[in-house]
C-alpha cells in the first residue's frame, strides 16, 4: 500500500480519537476509541517494518473498551418495575436510573405496615 495512504489512516484515526473527546456519552467516546484503534491497526501492520507492540496496545484497548461497551448495553437494559416498586421509584427515587433502583431493592426488603393513626 501506498505510504501516503497509510498516513491518512493515523490522521483519520486520530481524527477519530478527538471525537471521541467531545463527546459526551462515555458509550460513544468508547464507539469511537476502538474505531481509532482498529483504524490505526493497518497503519503500524503495513510499515516496512511492522511495530507490534503498538499493534499489541491497540488491540488490548479494543478488547478493554468491547468490554465496558458490552457492561454499558447491559446495564441500560430495560426494567420492568412491578406496580409497587414503580410506585415507590415515583415517590422518591426519580434521580435513579430504573437499574439502579432494582440494586438498591434488592439490598432491603418489603415490609408491611399498617396505616399510622392519627388523633
């Protein structure tokens, strides 16, 4: 391949990476890191003389940010919240994220009381 060609790989990947530090959603800064990597991949592979200890990093990032990419989709799963527990998350609990919500029910319990009279 061309060496003029392999130069725009690192200047479209870094391109890349500086989209990935304006955005502001860590999911789509990770999208975009692992582009630039796998972006920058070819670059160090097509040299005359191949580097792979770069090639090596890069591949370990983008395995490290498949990950959390993957962690991120799960935790953003939808929750189905019984009418109670939607209950209680209206009344106090607005600021949470449903998932979180469910963590924090999981750690008490549901108990019943009855009604405070009042005089």
């Amino acid at each position: 391949m061309n060496s003029n060609y392999l130069h725009y790989l690192v200047h479209f990947s870094n391109i890349l990476m500086l989209v990935s530090y304006s955005v502001q959603d860590i999911l789509w800064l990770r999208w975009f890191a692992v582009a630039a990597a796998l972006t920058n991949i070819p670059y160090f592979l097509m040299r005359p003389d191949a580097l792979w200890p770069p090639v090596m990093w890069a591949s370990v990032f983008t395995v490290i940010n498949l990950y959390q990419i993957l962690r991120i989709y799960l935790d953003r799963r939808a929750v189905a919240l019984s009418g109670e527990e939607q209950t209680l998350y209206n009344m106090g609990f607005g600021s949470l994220r449903p998932r979180e919500f469910i963590s924090l029910l999981m750690a008490g319990e549901w108990k019943g009381a009855a009604p405070a009279i009042r005089c």
